[in-house]
C-alpha cells in the first residue's frame, strides 16, 4: 500500500490545530565546532520547553562525549543537579547515576561525527516557569554507528525553583566540541 | 515556514485492508524532523521495521527492551522494531510505535532514528522497547516504509500518520 502526500489528517486535535507547539530558537554548529551551545533569553510564556537535535562530538576521548544539560549559566559541575539513566550499549544494560550534572547520554563513539555519524536527543524540561517547584527533566538519546551504540533513557533534576531561562547543552566532561552540523532546536510548549 | 506551522500533519492513512508496508511518498522537505505515529495490529508475529528511499540495506540500531536488556541489530535491511518485543495479535488492540526521524533532509550527516513501542498485553512477546537506529546515508529522505515483516501482517484499521516539526 502506499499514498502520496496530500491525505491530509482532519480530525487532530491539541498543539497541532491551536499552534501550542512553537519553534523559539535553533543553533546550527558551523565549520570549526564549538565547546557548548545556549539557548538564553527563553521567553516564559509557555508551559513546558522540548530540545530536540543531532549532535556529534569530536575529541576528548571515547566515554567522554556526553551531553551535559546546564540552566540559568551554570556550565560546570554543580550539586543542585543530579540525575538518574537506563541505558543500553548493544549487548547488556544498566543504570547509573549522577550528580552534578543532568547528563543525556553519549553523542559519538571514537570522533565519527567525522563520518556523518551523529547522535540524536529529544529532551523534554517540565514547569520551567514554576517557581513553587524544583524542574525536572526528561530525556531520550541514542547513537549508533554500525557497529558500536548506546541508547539512554534519563531522569534529571535541577534543585532550583527559579524560573528556567536559558539553557546551555555542554560536553560535560569537557575536551570535546560540538562537530560542525550539530544543531538543536528550542519549542515551547503550551 | 508560517507562524503556527510548527508541529504539522503531512498526512494519514487507515488500512481498509490487511497490508504487508506502507509508504509514504514524496515527503515535502520543509520541516526539520519527522514524527511518525503508527497504531497498528498485527496478524502474526514479524519483525517491522523503516526503509528510508525504496533502500533495504544500510540499516542498523541499538535497542532496549523489557528486562532491561539490550542488542544491536546490523543488516536486516531495515531499521526493526519489535526485535524485543513483539507484534500485538490480540484482536481489537492496537500497538503504539513512535519514531523521531531527525534531521531528515540535511545531506551532511547519516540519518539517526529514536523510536519507542510497547507491547502491554499478555501475549506475543509483551514488553516496552525503545531504541536509535542509523541509516547509513547521507540523501535526504523523500519516501518512508513500514515494512510489516511479513505478508499482510497489518491489520485492518491501522493508522500510520506522518508529522512534520519545523524549527526556526
């Protein structure tokens, strides 16, 4: 079976009809990399915020190219973070978990952003205005490369009531950048 | 891009009949990821899975699955799901797959694929599967198959629609 496109869906309803769903902002990495990319001056008008990207990461070394999710300018490690992961390389699974940082899951295995090879996330950050509640984050992540791969399922939290308002994704470990061609794109969720 | 075109049906369809894939063809390449919900049936166990481009080989994922195990899958000439969980065959209930497909025109990266499904009866492999899957190409995506696994293992009244999110 098969369609082209233009059967269109008529009876959808929620942020796809009433515009609740908006792009804010996207970072494109150019030639050269960069250390970290952030997203700042986050408008507080929307409920919940999503980050969905691709991302490789070269340098450091293999185990080194996590991402890091840092608020409000905190861009190193920091107690009021912490976080808890399920990941899977392949062939056994665990969990782990951190604190210090709200660590997504790894980007790249041995540089092969350098082949097109990139990572992908979607990261949801719940009540980023709520300043009765500590925020939460949650995150789906994975990377594979024919050959070598993980996929991470995490929870992170962030032990700050102060509204979210910027929002910087870090190597984490540091000595890595963001390949050229990694980018991210900000929504705000109503 | 118009202002409210963000998170956008590009289109549906309904199975009025048992079919083996479907495709959706002639993707417009005006948004940045694809989102793409299936509500689905199965008539038997197979392994489905997504061909990007009428290609069958270039494919490879890592999963998770129920149990808190993992496996990495090369060269099954799709991107599999229900490799750890299996199909729903239970009448009258419909299995959940929903795949993020990233990125999907860019031509300087290969294509990378997160994607979750579950399997919440009592039968068939029950379970919740998650995973990333890599197309080894670097073409723009234009056409997506869900390849059942098997001859018309899709049942009637299955869903699959296609959604496109655009950044800024």
């Amino acid at each position: 079976m098969s369609s082209s496109i233009g059967i269109y869906a008529s009876q959808i309803s929620g942020h796809l009809v009433t515009n609740n769903f908006s792009s804010i902002q996207t970072v494109t990495v150019g030639s050269g990399g960069t250390s970290s990319i952030t997203f700042s001056s986050i408008p507080s008008t929307y409920t919940h915020l999503q980050i969905r990207g691709i991302g490789g990461v070269t340098g450091g070394t293999t185990g080194n190219t996590d991402m890091a999710i840092f608020f409000n300018g905190t861009t190193s490690n920091n107690s009021s973070f912490s976080q808890h992961r399920l990941y899977g390389n392949g062939s056994s699974a665990s969990s782990d978990y951190y604190s210090g940082y709200i660590v997504s899951g790894r980007f790249s295995f041995n540089s092969d952003a350098n082949s097109g090879i990139f990572g992908a996330t979607v990261i949801d950050i719940l009540d980023y205005t709520n300043t009765n509640k500590y925020k939460t984050v949650r995150t789906l992540t994975g990377v594979d490369s024919n050959g070598a791969g993980a996929v991470w399922l995490n929870s992170g939290l962030w032990q700050s009531t102060s509204a979210i308002t910027s929002i910087t994704l870090d190597d984490g470990f540091g000595g890595s950048n963001w390949h050229q061609y990694s980018t991210f794109a900000l929504y705000g969720i109503k | 891009m118009t202002a409210g075109a963000t998170y956008v049906p590009i289109a549906t369809q309904t199975l009025g009949s048992s079919a083996s894939t479907v495709t959706f063809s002639s993707i417009p390449q005006t948004y940045t990821d694809l989102r793409f919900v299936c509500s689905f049936n199965s008539s038997s166990y197979a392994v489905g899975g997504l061909q990007f481009n009428g290609v069958a080989s270039g494919y490879s994922t890592t999963y998770m699955y129920s149990g808190v195990t993992s496996q990495r899958l090369t060269g099954q000439g799709k991107i599999p799901f229900q490799q750890g969980t299996g199909p729903i065959t239970q009448s009258n209930t419909f299995q959940l797959v929903i795949t993020d497909i990233m990125n999907y025109s860019n031509t300087n990266t290969y294509k990378t694929v997160l994607w979750k499904t579950g399997n919440p009866t009592t039968t068939d492999y029950p379970g919740y599967e998650w995973g990333v899957g890599l197309s080894s190409s670097t073409s723009a995506i234009t056409s997506i198959t869900f390849d059942s696994g098997g001859t018309n293992i899709f049942q009637t009244g299955s869903t699959f629609t296609l959604f496109g999110i655009a950044a800024a």
